[in-house]
C-alpha cells in the first residue's frame, strides 16, 4: 500500500501532502476533506487545487531558475 501512496505522491502534484506538511496534518485526512468537499459543492474544489498545483510547480521552477542565475 505504501508503494502506491508514493507512486500517487510522485507522479502526482503533491499539493495535499504539501498542505499537510506546513500544517501538521496528515494528508490522508486532507485527501478525504478535499473529496467530500469536492462532493458537496459540486466539484468547485478542484479549480483551486488545480491553481495550488500550479503556483507549487511555478514556485520549484522559479527557486531552480534562481540556483542556476546566482551559479554563474
């Protein structure tokens, strides 16, 4: 079961586990928050974490472009 919570978490945007981290919560717990929510409003969740999951790969990508400008 723990290869494919990794594999998910890989392959995956990662934006529960991120969430789950900075607050001390585990992420299956933020997981099964996101999929009742997602249940009750009609899927409007998904706008956001969709823009969560963007604004962490733009973050990762921006951190690496400055690594790269400050190595030269």
């Amino acid at each position: 079961m723990k290869k494919i919570l990794y594999f998910f978490e890989k392959n995956a945007f990662g934006v529960c586990a991120k969430i789950g981290e900075r607050l001390g919560i585990s992420s299956e717990s933020i997981r099964l928050s996101f999929i009742y929510v997602s249940f009750i409003t009609f899927g409007s969740p998904i706008f956001i974490y969709l823009v969560l999951a963007f604004w962490m790969k733009m973050k990762a990508h921006l951190r690496r472009y400055r690594q790269i400008i400050r190595g030269l």
